[in-house]
C-alpha cells in the first residue's frame, strides 16, 4: 500500500499491481461499500492501480464531495505515477465516479471508459428512482434537500455491517452463489468491506449522497470509447446499463445471460481486456 498527498492536504491510499513501467495503465474504481481490498482476478498485461475513494480505506474524508471530484484525485494519482494515460474501469457504486471522471479529464488522460454492474445518473435512467424502492429511496429524495439528514440515515444503517463486515457479502445466495463460495473471492469481498468501514461509514456516507445528486453533466458528453457490462440475473442496473450504453457516444453494451452482479470475476480478463492497447482502436 501506498500513499500520495494531495494538494489540498488529503491523504489518498493506492496499490498498484503488475509491471511496474507497463504502459497498459487500468485504473479500477471499487464498489460502495468497498476498497482498494478486492482486485476482481489475476492481473497479467496491465499495470492496475486501484485506489480508495475518500473515506474509505486509507484514504481521508472529502466531506460532501460530487462525483465529479474523484476526477482531480485520479489526475494527481496518474502524475505521481508518471502516467500520461490511462484506462478507466469500474464496478458496482464505483461507476459513477469513473463516469465523471472520463467526462472531465477527456480523451488527452482517459483512454477508455469501462462500467460493470453500475448505477447511472437518477436523472437519466428512467424508472431509476423507483427502482431504489422502500428502504434507498426516501433517503436518496432526503438527499437532495438535506445531505447530512440522509448521512445520517445511512450511517444508522451501516451499524450492522461495521460491527461485523462480513454480513455485506451475506451467504452466497442466489446467481452470485458459485462465485461466492469462492474462497478467494470471498475473502477478497470481506476484505474490500473491512477496508471500506475502518473509517466508519464516512466513504459510504460521502459516496451514496454524491451519486444520488445530480451529476453535474450529461452522458452524452463522455468522449472517450465505453464499454458497458451486466449481467442478465443481476437484479439491479440493467436500465442503468441500456441508459450508459444508449447516451454515451461510441459504447457498447454486453450482457452476460448466466451473470450476477459479481460476474465481473468469472468475466475479469474480457472485462480488463476491454479497450486494451493491444486491441485495434475503436
């Protein structure tokens, strides 16, 4: 694990596997909750670098971030690590921070854009408020007019998993089941969450309520190749997948028929090889 200082005084914890000088640089955005703790699978060809948001992990709080800030941290990260630029990939609740950040750095840092199993912007996915149902819902509404009331609404909801990490990744039901019993994967899942909660629900806090705002631009002024993934049993973000897929200029999507929210793992080299400087530019 690694450190870098940012300019305004915040600490940004960051790992980087694979060839050190590799000029297949992958930036990978965890879920919420999550960490720089879980690396989807074997990485052979890229140098991936994988980064805790603030609050979580090692990284220190941003109060009342935006999406859209991640994109300054990961300028700086990249300039520390002398890289000009660099692929984008995210999964879960780090979507919409790799959203943001391919829309504000552009094409001159940002290669390409891929989004597995990920909520898109409330304002451009229809039905998505809906789709929060009974227990998100409210509080993401409360969240537009009183940020810290629904920071604190989460916060009493994530006692649980601080108290015990383990429960976020639950027993392994449902289309996800195969890939849980994996001891690997599970481990790696519960160690994501440890790290995510070291600092209490802060990162979660901070990430929920920026990603329910709006986001402060348009899908369709993303100007780097996407690529977009889901699964067909995942039984959250599909709209959100066929909306990346559908506004941003030059994507694709790919549905995966026998995948859960965690088929990035049984898909990770098609998903790492994405865009990858080895394949003809799109």
């Amino acid at each position: 694990m690694a450190r870098l200082r940012l300019r305004d005084g915040r600490s940004l914890g960051f790992d980087v596997h694979g060839p050190s000088d590799g000029d297949d640089v992958v930036v990978f955005f965890h879920g919420t909750p999550g960490s720089r703790g879980f690396v989807p699978g074997p990485v052979e060809g890229v140098r991936l670098v994988v980064f805790d948001r603030p609050g979580f992990g090692e990284s220190d709080p941003q109060p009342n971030r935006v999406v859209g800030d991640t994109a300054a941290d990961v300028a700086a990260l990249l300039a520390h690590l002398r890289v000009e630029r660099a692929r984008l990939l995210a999964w879960s609740g780090g979507c919409p921070f790799a959203a943001a950040t391919a829309c504000r750095l552009g094409p001159a840092t940002v290669r390409t854009l891929t989004l597995v199993s990920g909520p898109g912007p409330l304002d451009e996915v229809d039905g998505a408020w809906e789709a929060l149902g009974d227990l998100r819902g409210p509080t993401a509404h409360v969240a537009r007019t009183d940020r810290a009331a629904a920071k604190r609404a989460i916060a009493r909801n994530m006692v649980r998993i601080i108290e015990q990490p383990e429960r976020f990744v639950g027993t392994g039901r449902g289309p996800d089941a195969v890939v849980i019993a994996e001891a690997s994967v599970r481990e790696g899942l519960v160690r994501q969450i440890e790290g995510a909660v070291t600092q209490g629900s802060a990162g979660v806090e901070e990430d929920l309520t920026a990603m329910w705002l709006p986001w402060g631009f348009a899908l369709s002024e993303i100007s780097v190749p996407t690529f977009v993934f889901q699964g067909a049993l995942d039984p959250d973000n599909a709209a959100d997948a066929r909306t990346y897929a559908a506004k941003i200029p030059n994507a694709e999507l790919t549905v995966w028929p026998d995948g859960g929210h965690l088929a990035i793992v049984s898909n990770w080299s098609q998903v790492v090889a994405a865009g990858s400087l080895s394949e003809p530019p799109r």
